[in-house]
C-alpha cells in the first residue's frame, strides 16, 4: 500500500508540475499578445484547463481515500490476528511458569516420597484446566 500511495504522490506532483508550467506558458503568450480577442480566448482556455485538472484533482483524490480505506480495512483484519496471537503467547507462558513451577516442586519433594508425587500431578492438571 505504501508503495503505491508514492506512486500517486508522484504522479499528483507531476500533474500539478505540468498544470503550473502551462499556466505560466499560456501568461507569457497573453504577455506577448495585446490583442482583446485573444486574450479574451487564451483566458477561456485556461478556464477550460482548470475544469479539466479540477476533474483529474477529484480523481485523484478519490483514488488516495479508496487506498486509505482499503489499508484502514487491511489494519482492522491483520489487528484482530494479532490481539489472538498476544492472547496465545500470554497462556502459553503462564503454562511455561507453571509447568517450570511444577518441576522445580517435583524436584524439591522427591525425597519425600509417591504421595507428593501424586498430588503434584494433581496440581499439575488443576492448572492446566484454570488455563
């Protein structure tokens, strides 16, 4: 989208470089005539002219709100993506303290015997199901 936003950037300033060099041409040449009837004609061109580039400005700026909306639609998709993936990356670290936990506890009573043991594994799946 980036990519093309320059593009139309480009092709906006080109336009106006064009439509600023045909202005300043048809002034030298109303400069050089002193006739009323061609001035009178050369400012209807240029009446003419500036319809025309109002028309292509319109165009223009229609075309940069459709790609805008269309960028702004591509956020919302791409944001709910990411708001499940945080919500993913979130539980799978708390299973990673709570497993870490887990071992560190199974570490700590193996000397004291099965029953630990088992009630460690119950612990185990408890927070397994609270995930």
């Amino acid at each position: 989208m980036d990519a093309e936003l320059k593009k139309l950037g480009i092709y906006s300033l080109v336009l106006v470089g064009i439509a600023v060099i045909a202005t300043s041409a048809i002034f030298l040449v109303t400069y050089y005539l002193c006739d009323k009837d061609q001035l009178s004609n050369v400012l209807g061109v240029m009446g003419a002219i500036g319809s025309i580039l109002s028309g292509i400005a319109a165009i223009i700026a229609s075309a940069a709100a459709l790609i805008a909306v269309k960028s702004w639609l591509k956020q919302l998709k791409v944001g709910k993506y990411l708001t499940c993936i945080w919500e993913a990356k979130v539980a799978l670290s708390k299973l990673e303290v709570r497993f870490g936990r887990w071992h560190a506890k199974k570490y700590d009573s193996r000397d004291k015997g099965d029953e630990n043991v088992d009630l460690l594994y119950q612990e185990l799946e408890d927070s397994f199901l609270d995930l």
